[in-house]
C-alpha cells in the first residue's frame, strides 16, 4: 500500500508529456500575460488570451448573488493593463509559471506573482498556444511594519 501511494506521488511530481516546442510556448504565453501586465503593455497581454476569454474569481455569497464571482473579458483585462493597474517596475517582479499537465490540445498552467495566483486552461490553436479560462485569487496585501 505505502509503495502504491509513493509510486502515485512521484508520478504526479512527473513532468507533463508534451514537446520541448510546445512546454516553450505555454510558458512564453504565460509570460506574455504576466510581463504584459507589469510592463502595462496591453497588445502583448491580449495576444496570449482567447476572443471568448472566462477570467473569474470566486466572491462567494454576495447580497444580490449566491456563489458570487467576479467575471472578467479579455477586453476588461486588456483595458485594465492599458491603465497600468499592475503596472511594476522591473526590479520588483517575482512571478512563476508551472505547467502541470498538457494533455494533447489542453494544458492546465499555475502562475504567480506577488499579488494573485491564476490557474489557466490553455488551448492550442495551430502552432499557437492562447488563454481559455482562468479562474484566479488574489493575494492578501501584507501590511506595512
């Protein structure tokens, strides 16, 4: 049983199967969406998500809504980078990108930075890997000292 459960945990710390190319592209995608937010550049930022984006965060119970959640489009999300909203200098980025499975035309991706954590659905479209979904959360601010 112990050698079934170590064996099932080191299968899943298994790096996803998928081509050099394409672990590349989903990667080069995520920092498009990331380094186009900090830098505040909105065209690098809409290239790396799909026309019919689902950006969502869960609120929870709201007064008007139950299992609330913050709905975000691509145009929201290229707007808010146009008006610098997470814009940063360089100096202060701290962000990943892990891929966590590719399963033909899908991947599943976990970025970070200082500020959220989004889970994105990718698709591949031609050679071309873009943003699907992506539901997030945002970090909570630590306070001055």
């Amino acid at each position: 049983m112990l050698t079934t459960l170590l064996t099932l945990a080191a299968a899943s710390a298994t790096p996803p199967a998928a081509s050099p190319a394409d672990l590349a592209a989903i990667e080069a995608t995520c920092f498009d969406y990331v380094d186009g937010q900090l830098e505040g550049d909105a065209e690098r930022v809409k290239r790396a998500l799909h026309p019919d984006l689902a950006k969502r965060r869960v609120l929870g119970d709201a007064p008007d809504e139950r299992l609330g959640l913050q709905r975000m489009s691509r145009e929201e999300l290229v707007d808010l980078t146009k008006g610098g909203a997470l814009k940063t200098p360089r100096a202060e980025w701290n962000r990943s990108c892990r891929i966590l499975d590719v399963a033909g035309n899908a991947a599943a991706v976990r970025v970070e930075t200082p500020w959220f954590v989004d889970y994105f659905h990718m698709g591949k479209f031609g050679e071309r890997w873009i943003i699907v979904n992506a539901m997030w959360h945002m970090k909570p601010r630590e306070t001055a000292k």
